[in-house]
C-alpha cells in the first residue's frame, strides 16, 4: 500500500531524548542526512552505523534540556542526555548533527548524503542505495572539520 501521508518539510524539525528531558527544534532544513560506519561512532552508539542529519552550525535549537558533552576527538564533541543516555548530537565547528531515530518523525527524512566510514563498515551490513560512499579521510565535512590532515 502507496504511503499517502503529506509531510509539510516547511514547518520545523523536531525531536528530542527518550526521556523527553532534551527537545530540540530546526526551522532550517538539514544540510545533509548520511550514514557513518565508522568505528568511533560504532563505539559511540552500539550499532554497526549511526544515521545523521545535519544542520549548519547555528540552526539547531535545544528548547528543552541542553545535552551533556563527551569531547570524542580533536575536532569532535558528541551530546547525549545525561538522564536518559540518549545520543542526541553530534558537532563539528561548523555543523550540528542530530541522530534521525531521536527525530519526531524519523520517517519523513531518508538519508540523502552519503554513507562514510566505509572502511570501518561491517561486512553483513549491507547498504542498499546508490549514495557516494566516502572513506572517512576523504569525507568532505571531514576534511572541513580537520584542516590540518
């Protein structure tokens, strides 16, 4: 059956915790949504990849709770609620990036991107789209994020 649901991508993007503690909101639409299999974030989420939606810097709004912050690299910090435990966030210096499961309507917003991480992707994981495929030294936000590789 044909999904018939109308989604108004005009009105804010919305989500938030597992315990409702953290809520946030984005008027502006994602940058990108990607898939990363790289094995931090393997580490960082107990899965084998984490599915992002990014936003530039500036445009995610935390209106309820702020996450609390584990600096995971020399140019990354990742959020998460420090009641619940939920991963919420993940920052670079120029973009924010939520996870799309703490997204209000996960289903409304398929990855567009791209997948990197390759290297560290799982073999049984298998991806079944067309999306560029990046290395993580050669994603472009990556090499954004970290001039001086």
């Amino acid at each position: 059956m044909p999904d018939t649901r109308v989604v108004n991508k005009d009105e804010p993007i919305t989500g938030g915790c597992l315990c409702k503690k953290i809520k946030f909101l984005s008027a502006s639409k994602p940058k990108w949504i990607s898939i990363c299999h790289c094995r931090m974030c393997q580490k960082a989420y107990g899965n084998p990849s984490a599915i992002f939606v990014a936003f530039e810097k500036g445009y995610l709004e935390f209106v309820s709770g702020s996450p609390k912050f584990y600096k995971s690299s020399d140019i990354a910090k990742r959020g998460f609620c420090s009641d619940c435990g939920s991963p919420v966030i993940f920052s670079y210096e120029t973009l924010d990036a939520v996870f799309v499961g703490t997204l209000d309507d996960p289903e409304n917003w398929q990855p567009n991107g791209c997948h990197l991480g390759i290297e560290s992707q799982i073999p049984w994981e298998i991806i079944h789209d067309s999306l560029p495929q990046y290395r993580t030294e050669d994603d472009p936000e990556f090499k954004e994020a970290n001039p001086k590789q």
